[in-house]
C-alpha cells in the first residue's frame, strides 16, 4: 500500500512539474492546438508462456490491476493496445476503470499511431510490447533508456508529455519489481531498430 501511495504521488507530481510550468492560455499540441499530449506507455504484464498469442500470468493479471491502481488519478482519456491476448488484458483494468473502449494500433507502423497520439493531445495509456514502447517513446522523440530485458522486465512505466513542441520523459517503475535489474537505471539514449519485422516480446 505505502509503495502504490507512493507512486500515486510521484505520477501526480511528475505531471504537476511537466504541464505546471506552461500558462494555461500557451498550453497545446506542437501546433498548439487543443490540449497538450500526456502519454502513459507500458509493456504488456507478464505472459503465461512463450507462445505466440499469449495470455497472461497470475502475475501478469496482478500486474495490470496495479496498473489500473497506479493511474486512478491520471485521468486518461484513451487507452491503446496492439492487438494481441497479452496487450489487450494488460489494458483492460484501465479501460474498464474510465469506462473507455480499447483501441488497437498496428505495432508494426507506429509512425502514423504516433502522428495520430499528436493530433489528439489529452492523456493516452498505450501498451505494447519489449521492442515497440521504447521505440514509440523515441518516435514521440522521449528517451527510451535503456533496452527493455525481453525475459522479465515488464514493470517500466514511461510518462511522455509534448506541450509547445517541447517533450519531457519520465520512467518509472510500478507493481512488483524485477529482481534480476538493478534498483536504478540510468535513461541513456538508445538508438531504437525498426519494429516492422521485429519479435514482439
């Protein structure tokens, strides 16, 4: 409990600095144009097996409800998901939690999915997979960090705003940790490979 009470606040802090610094008037899209974007991106929880299609784990379903925990206050407004078992059960306690449909993307053509997230503003929840979330934080021009360790690192959470062209990225860590990472990561630029062909993990 003390460790979600904490997260609650760090997310709830992270975006009080990232939009509290911006004039109400001047806020919006690069164009300035409606809001600005706020972006929650996670990998899918953990898998049941290697399998292509996948569902969840018990952990895995622990996970994506601690999800739905961690962001009650972060008021999304639309939650996506590749169109995979794994992706879309993550998704779904936070979909449910607003109400909101889940709306599928194509993991293998993310410029367009991107271009899209810029033109809408607000606050998204996207979830997808070990290669694709930090190769749609680099295109949203964030910094991905480090690669995600595709065998058990599924807790990271990545806050991306855009505001004013300018973007500003956050990542965190929520649910149960991966015991095999260190406790801190450094964010250190990664040049991210095309997903179009790519595993999805």
């Amino acid at each position: 409990m003390k460790t979600r009470l904490s997260l609650h606040v760090m997310i709830l802090s992270a975006l009080v600095f990232l939009m509290g610094c911006t004039p109400a008037s001047d806020r919006g899209t690069p164009g300035n144009e409606g809001d600005p974007l706020v972006v929650f991106l996670v990998r899918h929880a953990e898998k049941v097996d290697q399998s292509q299609n996948p569902d969840l784990s018990r952990d895995g379903y622990q996970r994506a409800e601690e999800l739905a925990c961690v962001l009650a206050d972060a008021d999304i407004e639309r939650v996506h998901s590749s169109d995979f078992i794994r992706t879309r059960l993550t998704a779904v306690p936070v979909a449910e939690k607003y109400g909101l449909e889940i709306e599928l993307y194509d993991q293998n053509d993310l410029l367009p999915f991107a271009d899209l997230l810029k033109a809408a503003g607000g606050r998204h929840l996207v979830v997808g997979h070990s290669t694709t979330t930090p190769a749609l934080v680099a295109i949203l021009g964030g910094d991905p960090g480090s690669k995600i360790k595709e065998e058990n690192e599924y807790d990271r959470l990545y806050i991306l705003t855009i505001s004013l062209g300018k973007v500003n990225t956050i990542l965190l860590r929520y649910g149960k940790p991966c015991s095999s990472l260190p406790s801190s990561i450094s964010a250190s630029s990664l040049v991210v490979p095309q997903t179009s062909g790519s595993a999805l993990n």
